[in-house]
C-alpha cells in the first residue's frame, strides 16, 4: 500500500490526503455527517474523530474540512497513518455496490441579454462557489471548463449553481453550436460529478469578498449594501447567467462598486441596465439619494 500524501488547500479548513491509485473513478462523493455514510465505512470511522466537519472522496483523494476547534499541522498526521492503517486493514474506502444510480442529466440552452453568451442550465447542483474562466490557463479548478476551451469557439466559461454560462467568438454562430455544446456538457455530466474541484479555487479578492470572515469586518452600510444585492438583485442577475459580487463602498463619496460576471461581464447593455437598476434600488432602501454605483467587469 503506498504512502499518503497530505496536500494543503487553498481552504485553510481543508487539507487533501492523496493515494497513488484511484480510489474511484467518475464519481465523488460528499459526506456532511455520519449519518450519510452508509456507502463509505473509511468516511464513517473518520467522523468519530471530534474535529471533521465533512469528509469528500473523488480521484485518488479524501478531502476532509476540519471545526476549527484544531489546527491540521497538529493532527495532519495522525488522520494520514489512520486512513493508510484502514487502508491496509482491507477496509474499505467506497461500496460501489450500494452507491445510488445517477438521475438523468438534462441541459437546457437560455438566450441572455448578452449575445455573445448563452446559458445551460442542468437539473442538478454544479458548485457552491462561481468559477470565471477569462482563458484555459485559469481552470485549474475546473476540469469541464479546461475542456470547454478545446471547442474553438469557446471564449470565457462561468459556473455558478446549477448552469455554465459560455461565451463564444464571432466566428461561430449560436444556432450552429448551441446542440454540440448542450449535447457534450450532458455527456460530461452523466460522466462524471466533478465540475468544479472547490479546493482548488484561487484565493482572489473577489473570492475572499464572499467569506463570512470579509462580512463581518464591513461597516453596517457595507452589511447592508451585500444583503440588499444578494437578496433582491443576485437572483434576477443569475437568471441571466451571470453573477455580482460586492466590491467596496466608501463612506465619503458614497460609490459602492460592484462586479459582474458571466453574461453580464463585457455586455454594455446590461451594465447599464444594473447600474441604474441596483442604484436607483440602493437609494430607496438605504434612504440615501447620494448613492453612485459603478459596475465591473470581473
């Protein structure tokens, strides 16, 4: 049995510990607690350990977040030699047998109001944290994006949620591509479950504006800005296929400056449209009329 390896994450919650060997192909699987660990006996003794929050099995790795109520260079080891003990124990890690048959993916295509972007929406969860790929150099996280981008079309990718935003070149028009690409990402899909490796998400700023740590340090009006979008705002933006994020407000010139993504990155008419939307919508609920909002493209 080969050694583990132990890999931290860009989480400092998570830390990975990887095998030589595939523990499971074209799958992974997600533990919250014990109760859900009725396929993964490797999962289950892991949770009687007092700090594991959830435990995530895919490739040739197990993912576990840890409470915080201890450090992973203090127990690091420790969770390595018990996975590699239960390992060469002959427990094992994954029942593919009482693993539950897949549901049939489908995708459907939505026009935007961006042109150069469609929107594929699936019937299943695709990642709990957006992905903007502006080029192939930057999907690291996300295998289906890397290879969306072999399609020569195929300028930027967002995943949200549930959909993949694509923007294309002008060198392709959308009638004649939108069936190969909904047909490939049903495919991909129906193969595997990692869209995006959550891990591996690169600590930009616009990622750590979504941490509950960021939130907490803003002043009330910041607070308040953040839960007016993500409330009132966000929903109607991601029905578009695209994404807004809080950036910053300043109390002294009362600009509150905001990102788009997906369709809504590199569209005037919809920066227009938000910008005047969200700031008319900012000034009524925080009775300030001195309100600017200036909207970027991420």
């Amino acid at each position: 049995m080969s050694k583990i390896s132990i890999k931290s994450t860009n989480n400092l919650s998570i830390v990975k510990f990887e095998l030589e060997e595939f523990i499971t192909r074209n799958q992974n699987f997600e533990f919250k607690n014990i109760d859900e660990t009725s396929n993964s006996p490797l999962a289950k003794q892991l949770f009687f350990l007092p700090f594991v929050k959830s435990v995530y099995i895919s490739g040739n790795f197990i993912a576990i977040e840890k409470f915080s109520i201890v450090e992973w260079e203090d127990v690091q080891e420790e969770v390595a030699q018990q996975i590699e003990d239960f390992i060469v124990k002959g427990g094992q890690i994954i029942i593919e047998d009482s693993v539950t048959k897949k549901n049939p993916i489908t995708i459907y295509a939505e026009s935007t109001p961006n042109p150069a972007v469609i929107k594929f929406v699936a019937n299943k969860k695709l990642t709990n944290t957006a992905v903007e790929c502006k080029n192939i150099d930057e999907t690291k996280a996300s295998p289906l994006a890397k290879d969306l981008f072999s399609f020569p079309f195929v300028k930027e990718v967002f995943i949200d949620e549930n959909y993949i935003s694509i923007t294309k070149y002008e060198i392709a028009e959308w009638n004649d591509i939108t069936l190969e690409l909904r047909t490939f990402l049903k495919q991909y899909l129906e193969q595997t479950d990692l869209v995006v490796d959550e891990s591996l998400i690169e600590k930009t700023d616009n990622f750590k504006i979504k941490q509950e740590e960021f939130f907490d340090n803003l002043d009330v009006t910041s607070q308040q800005i953040i839960n007016i979008l993500e409330e009132y705002i966000k929903p109607a933006v991601q029905s578009d296929g695209g994404n807004i994020t809080f950036n910053s407000y300043d109390e002294s010139t009362n600009v509150v400056k905001v990102t788009l993504q997906g369709a809504c990155s590199g569209c005037p008419s919809s920066t227009f449209t938000l910008k005047n939307g969200i700031e008319n919508m900012l000034r009524d609920m925080l009775k300030n009329n001195s309100i600017i909002v200036e909207a970027m493209n991420g």
